[in-house]
DNA sequence: GCCACGATGTTGACAGTGCTTACATATCAG
DNA sequence: CTGATATGTAAGCACTGTCAACATCGTGGC
C-alpha cells in the first residue's frame, strides 16, 4: 500500500520486490503462499502473475537465488580444499546453509527440479561442479565421479536428516561438530579391523 | 460408494480404507488431497476426521507404514553385513526403496517428523539403529554414532539427489550402480595420492 | 503537445482445499 | 424395544491458485 501510494499504480520492479518479500517469508518461517507474498509486498493477489507465469515459476526463482547463495557460501574466503579435513569443512558450510535457511533448502531440493529452462540448473550445476572439482581434488586416485556423488550425498544426506528431526543437536555448532566429525569418519574408515 | 452400497452407512473399517487408497495415489504420483482420498474410498469429506486428527495425522500414519516398509526391505533375505560391500548392498537397497516408491519417502523425510506420541517415531528408531548396528558391524574401529550418521546420510542423500532430478539415472539398474560404487569410493578414498 | 497502445496492476469470480460445527444414521447394551 | 454411542453426512468458513475482463500508466509516432 505505501508501495502504491508512494509509486502509484506501477511499482517500478515488482518481480524483484516479490521475490525479496518472498524470500523474507521463507527465511522467517512462515507457511509461502502467492497471495500472501503479494498481500505482503502490497500489491493485488493476480499481479505477481505479470511476472511468473505461475507459483512454480516463483518457486524456482527462489530456488535459483538460493543456489547461487549456497555457492556464495561455499566459496567465500575459500580455496579449494587440498586435505579431508578443508574438505570437510566445506561439507560443514554445506550443511549450516540448510540448517540457517531451512525452508529455503527444502525449495532447492524438496521436489523435482522440472527447469528445463531456466538460470537454475545452471546454478545447480555449478554448485555441483564445485563440489566435485572439491573432492577429486583431495582424492585424486579415486574415481571423480563416484566419489562427488559420494561427497555431496554425504553432506546432503545429512543435512536433511538434521532437517527433518531425525537427529537432534541442541545447538549449530553442536550439529555442526557433529556433522564435521561424521564426515571425518567416513572418510578415515577402515573396515574390519 | 460400493462399499457404502455394500456395507450400508457404516463402512466396517475406513481408517484401513483410508490409509490403503492414500497410499495407493501416492505410488501413482498422485497429488495428496484429504478430500480426494475421501471421494476415492468412496466417502463423504470429512469422513476421515472420525478416524484422523487432522491431514498431518493421515500422513504420518502413511509415513509410519513406510518407515516399516522400509525396514522390511533392509532386512528381508539378509544378515547383517560383515564387509564393505555388503554393507554397500544395505545402502542400495536404501536409495532403491526411495527410486522405487519416491512420493512415500518424500513423505517420510521431506518434512519435520513433529510426532511426539506415535508409532512413526518408533519405526524411523528401528530403521537408525537397524543402520547403525549394520555400520558399526563392519567397521567396528571407529566411532560407531559417528559412523552410522554419515553412512545413514550418504545413501540418503543420494536417495535425495536422485528424487530431486538432480542426478540422472537412465534405469534403475544405473542408479543402483552408481549409488553401489559412490558408497564403496567413498569408503575406500584415500586422500592425496 | 497529443494520443493510441502495450505493459503493468486491479477487480471479481470460480473451483478446490483443510477444517469445524451441527446433524443423521447404524450398532449394540440393557 | 430403546436409547446411548460410534460412525458418517451436510453445510459452511477461510483460504488458496488461477483466469478473464477492466483500469491505469508511460512512452513512441504524429
């Protein structure tokens, strides 16, 4: 409303001030719907129309933006790791992104990525790009393949476990220390013996 | 509306109706709707109240089968496995239960298990120390929590990937493959040449 | 400077959803 | 047979996503 008041009938850049407003709501937890984003951002409940062609579309633009924050996240004052326990780390920041922006993680990977045409496979694909250049560089002996789907399932598998309840940690850091220490294990197993 | 032919007003047992035509839409990849399984078992809307406290109510009791479900599948024909790749053979069986049936197991780990009082908590337990047990067995030399946290959420998070389409498998054959040799790389990487 | 026009936002409406409240029917104890 | 109780029903509320028709704005051709 202040929005229209102040900008009159057009708003300048609505697609932007839905996807912040939806994105606040996502962040804070509240239960995502197109008419409230719309009612939030101060705008008529068929408006954010004009700019996706319908919730999914909005979805996945969040979706997308979450990606690029998770490779943001990954790379921030970081090089590639060169020994398990950078690694590690990396796997730590992969999952504090899930466990800081929780609803958000669930949009990125909750349910089937049907993009055939959009910014977010390629933003998936860079974040998993990432992750494999990451691994083969540690373990240069081992098959890159196997061993990124490997990686990233581990710390993915995690996070979503930690998500979903079915571990508990009392604090971040609790579950962050877990999650580092659990990573460190698989990697240095020795069967049998 | 047969059976309500058949049996008259009462239907004899609907909560068992209920849970057996909601997991039948669900394994067709059917949308989930309170009252479509309603109309589908042939019953008034709200019928299902009598027997579920709410929608979530249905859901984690179809969960709870799941969990079970899933249960029988790890230990059907099966010890507990003594080397790597047995207990890679565990893990696969894992990812494939997730191919095999994927809208049910994004129900029972695609949202916060919030069940204080119920069966679900007990079946998800079973499946934890079923892997833990099976983990701790093969590499009895490190820490056995650790351990079995990380390989619960390897195969997890590869069950995960694969559902979101973030991976592609042409067969499930291929998709069990490549989850059998990423569990197995994983377990034997050994970091910088 | 004016004005039609396309892009943008609004109104109103429809079908579908979860859920509650008040009511109808069947079953079983006495 | 009768009435309490378990079970199913009908009506309705608040909400959702989506569509079609209309209103408004700002910009380019004259």
């Amino acid at each position: 409303m202040s929005a229209t008041a102040k900008r009159g009938y057009h708003h300048g850049d609505l697609r932007a001030a839905l996807l912040a407003t939806a994105m606040g709501m996502l962040e804070r937890g509240e239960p995502f719907s197109l008419r409230a984003v719309a009612r939030e951002t101060g705008v008529s409940a068929t408006a954010p129309y004009r700019h996706f062609a319908d919730r999914e579309a909005l979805e996945s633009a969040l979706a997308a933006q979450g990606l690029r924050d998770l490779l943001a996240d990954l790379t921030r004052n970081r090089e590639l790791p060169t020994t398990v326990s950078e690694l590690a780390e990396l796997g730590v920041t992969y999952v504090e992104f899930a466990l800081r922006r929780p609803a958000l993680f669930r949009l990125m990977f909750g349910s089937e990525c049907d993009d055939e045409n959009d910014e977010r496979v390629r933003a998936a694909a860079e974040v998993h790009e990432l992750l494999a250049a990451a691994v083969a560089g540690v373990f240069p002996d081992s098959d890159p393949i196997d061993l990124a789907l490997g990686g990233w399932g581990l710390v993915h598998g995690m996070a979503c476990l930690y998500l979903d309840g079915k571990l508990i940690g009392s604090s971040m850091d609790d579950v962050a220390a877990q999650a580092r220490s659990s990573f460190i294990a698989v990697f240095a197993a020795r069967p049998n013996g």
